[in-house]
C-alpha cells in the first residue's frame, strides 16, 4: 500500500498528499504523507461532503421528516422548481422526487458535462468568485436534461445535493451548516471539519495541474454538494462511523445499495444512494482485486472509501483538480494491495 502511494505522488502533478488507512478494528493504522502534508492538514472534501448530506437525509427518514418518495415541490419554492428538468419538450420537474435526487437519477445536467464547461472550468481558473444556490439553479435550466427521471439511468450532477441540502435546510429550518455540526461532526469530535461561514475558518489552497488557486468565496457556496473542509484524521473518524451503521437505521442504509453505472466521463464508478461504488476484482485490477470500494471522491482530489473485502477504510487527498481520476487509481491499487494482504 505504501508503494501504490508512492507511485501516484512521484507524479510531477501531485504536490501535496495525504492517505491514511485503518480497519474497522482500529488494530491496522498506517498514515503516508507528502509535500508537507500531515494527517491534520486541512483538505478540501469536495464532493466527500455529499456523504454528509447522505447521512442527514438517512437520519431524517428514521424521525419520518422525510421520504425518499417524496416530491421535490413539497419543500422547495414554485419558482425554483418550474422549468428546472425539460427533456425533449416535456416539463418534468414536478414529478422529481427526493430519490431521483439521491441516486442521481433526476437527469438534471451538471455544469462540468454540458457545452458550456470550458467556460466554467475557465470562470472558475480566472478568478474566485461565489454561486448561490439560486444561480446554481438558473444555470441548470439553461440546458435540456439528459433523460426523463424513471430511474433507469444515473447521470453524475452536483445540482442534485444542492436541491438536497436546501429541503434539509427547510425542514430542519436553519443553515446546512449548522445542521451537519448538530448532527455529524460534534457527535463524532469531529473538530477540525466545517463548511466555511465564517471568518475564521480555513480554506486550503488547491492545485490546478501547476497552478496554486486559492477559491474560499467559490467553496464556501458549494454547500451541501462539494463545501466541506475536514482532515484525513475526521474523514478517518466519519468514514467508520458511516459504514459501521453508527449515524443512522442500517436498515434504511440497506435501502440505498442500488447501483447504476454512471456517465462513460465517471470511469468505472456506479452510483447508490448517495454513495459511489467501484468493483475492485474488475479489469482495471487484471482480476486481482476482491470486493467493492464504497464511498465518495472529490474533484479535488480527496477520497473516503471502504475496501468491503479487507474491511478497510481508505481516505485522503492529492490536491489535485485537473486530474479527478488519480484517487480512483490510487484507490483500486491499494484495493489489490489489501487483497493480497488478506490471502
């Protein structure tokens, strides 16, 4: 496992690192750092925070807030709702529900996929900037969705834990903020893990290829799909706490693992409820791997997985945004590393 680590952050690309590995016994603990990074190190969770979201629709389900087979409308206002999802001259958007949501099968586009990504990708580079949630949405009706929500297909879009965290905000009646402190990070100590909102708070710089960017306005409005600041020690912490059942019904929890592959851009990874999966014993691996990776990764960089086979729990960061394929690498090798460690 060290040696997969080492072959990723010798990459001229990879500036600062940070993987730290456990298994549910906490007997195995092992931490490799590079460019000064430590455990501790502040990271950008990035898309690692839908995960947060996941857990508090989970929790809101047990107190029976919430259904997965509720329509999006009973939360959200008439004008945000209205022409959010047209496929092919039809308004679909009233019919969307918190499902289609969590398991990325609204068809709703995403602002990275569509024509118009070089010059988000560009607005982004150029200079930091906020997006409310209401221009995310007004962004999303730009562009025609990508299939009617039957849920026969899953196509990979932040817009969908943005919606989520705006009706957990509703329901819980204060800010997406306050919501995962009350019900995640103080539970679990998590002291060092936060979605920016105040002055005080830490927003690490992140690379694009050679370039330093340094975007608190840009990710402290990511929220509920992508805002979260944490540590490979937190994520530690989260991360057995989530697939240990600790957070929420693992009854529920087993609703959720109904999978379906995403777009071809998505490599191998298939989407649950709220969650990745990526088949470990699979080509990639040349058959070596066993079991699953379960989990989610961040366009970033950063990664919290668990290894079914092995037991183990895989989290970190490369800091790296024009390469968001380098943890599943990094990934699927350490699943054949901890394969091999089993036998």
């Amino acid at each position: 496992m060290e040696k997969s680590f080492l072959s990723v952050v010798k990459r001229r690309d990879i500036h600062e690192a940070v993987l730290m590995i456990e298994n549910d016994e906490g007997n195995f603990s092992r931490s490799y750092t590079h460019g000064g990074r430590t455990i501790d190190s502040p990271l950008v969770a990035a898309s690692v925070t839908k995960l947060f979201t996941t857990t508090c629709i989970l929790q809101m389900m047990a107190e029976g807030k919430i259904s997965l087979s509720d329509r999006i409308e009973k939360y959200l206002d008439s004008t945000l709702v209205d022409g959010l999802h047209n496929f092919k001259g039809r308004d679909y958007s009233r019919q969307l529900t918190i499902n289609h949501l969590l398991f990325q099968t609204s068809g709703l586009p995403d602002e990275f996929e569509e024509k118009s990504q070089s010059q988000t990708l560009q607005s982004y580079l150029a200079a930091d900037h906020s997006l409310s949630f209401r221009q995310r949405v007004e962004q999303v009706k730009e562009s025609p969705a990508r299939f009617a929500p039957n849920g026969k297909k899953a196509f990979y879009a932040n817009i969908n834990f943005d919606l989520l965290g705006r009706i957990i905000e509703t329901i819980q009646q204060e800010g997406i903020a306050d919501v995962f402190e009350k019900r995640i990070f103080r539970p679990l100590d998590m002291q060092n893990t936060y979605l920016p909102s105040h002055p005080h708070h830490i927003v690490p710089q992140i690379y694009y290829k050679n370039q330093i960017l340094n975007r608190p306005l840009l990710i402290s409005s990511l929220g509920a799909s992508g805002g979260a600041i944490s540590t490979a020690r937190d994520l530690m912490c989260f991360s057995k706490a989530f697939w240990q059942g600790r957070l929420f019904d693992r009854r529920l929890f087993n609703e959720l693992a109904q999978y379906k592959r995403l777009q071809i851009s998505k490599g191998p990874i298939a989407y649950g409820g709220g969650y990745m999966r990526i088949a470990a014993g699979g080509l990639l691996t040349m058959f070596m791997g066993r079991g699953e990776l379960v989990g989610h990764s961040g366009s970033t960089g950063s990664f919290a997985f668990y290894h079914t086979h092995s037991k183990m729990h895989f989290v970190g960061d490369l800091n790296q945004f024009a390469n968001p394929a380098l943890p599943i690498r990094l990934l699927l090798k350490l699943a054949v590393a901890a394969s091999k460690r089993q036998q």
